[in-house]
C-alpha cells in the first residue's frame, strides 16, 4: 500500500472512491481516441502494441472511462475501497 507522499497521488479520491472495476482487454472508445492512461502511474493503454511498456487490458470502471493497471490496483484498492467485479 501507497503511503500520502506517493506521486501517484493526484486527488483521484474525487472520483475513484469506492468505484466499482472489472478486468478485461482494453477497447478504444472512439474512432478518434486509441488509447487511455491509468488514473495513477499514467501507463498507456491501447487494444495493441508493440511497446513492451504499453498495456492491453487492466481494471476499468463500469463506463470503462477510468482505467487502472494491475500494479496501482494492487497499491491503491485498499486506499480508495475499489470493489472489483468478476
């Protein structure tokens, strides 16, 4: 767990609080948008990629408009109550 000097830490509590998340691949919203970042560490999500750093599926709220990688998920649950859905 993350402690308050985290540089992750960006307020995300407005509206990640108790936010309800499944995991699944990662699937562009638009035409126009290829990609999101997590609310924490800002890693890239896109549907693919030859990037080693980049990600193609993680934890998504239920619009699938807030996306978390598995590494800040395991930091952060706790924290922010994140229930997470199978």
């Amino acid at each position: 767990m993350a402690d308050d000097t985290d540089w992750r830490l960006q307020g995300q509590e407005r509206y990640l609080k108790g936010a309800v998340v499944t995991y699944h691949k990662y699937r562009r919203t638009s035409e126009s948008w290829d990609h999101d970042h997590c609310e924490f560490c800002l890693a890239k999500f896109m549907e693919a990629s030859t990037d080693p750093d980049v990600k193609t599926d993680g934890y998504a709220t239920v619009h699938g408009d807030r996306w978390i990688c598995s590494t800040c998920l395991a930091d952060f649950k706790e924290r922010f109550t994140l229930v997470i859905r199978q």
